[in-house]
C-alpha cells in the first residue's frame, strides 16, 4: 500500500513556499493560521495538512495537491 513519507512531503512543502518566494509569516496569513506553528509542523514532517488545506495550498502554489505529497511506494 502506497504511505505519505511526511518528512519528505514536509520538505517539498518548503520548498514550494520558497520557490514562490513567500516567509512562513506570508503562508500563515494567507492561510489565517494565528501563529505559525501549524507550517513549521508541517515543514517538519510532524503532521500533515488536512485535505482542505491541502486544496488551499495547491491553490496557492498553482500546483495539484499531488504535486504536493510525497508517497513511498
């Protein structure tokens, strides 16, 4: 069965926020998170966005939410 690696996904979230020149406190507000513990978490690997911020983030990225998790097969 295919498994989220959230390690690599969190690094491929990083690096799509800096590819689109954006600071983690730009990320927050966009997404209306209050602080930003919730993207340092998951650019960290230790969760994983929910599906509707998974929509927002491709949305914002200009991406498909595929492009955004990592599977291990």
């Amino acid at each position: 069965m295919p498994v989220i690696d959230m390690l690599s996904t969190g690094k491929n979230i990083e690096y799509l926020r800096k590819k689109n020149n954006m600071t983690v406190r730009e990320l927050q507000n966009i997404m209306g998170f209050e602080t930003p513990n919730t993207i340092y978490k998951w650019q960290h690997g230790t969760t994983l966005p929910t599906v509707d911020n998974l929509v927002v983030l491709a949305a914002i990225f200009k991406v498909k939410i595929d492009d955004i998790l990592i599977v291990e097969k």
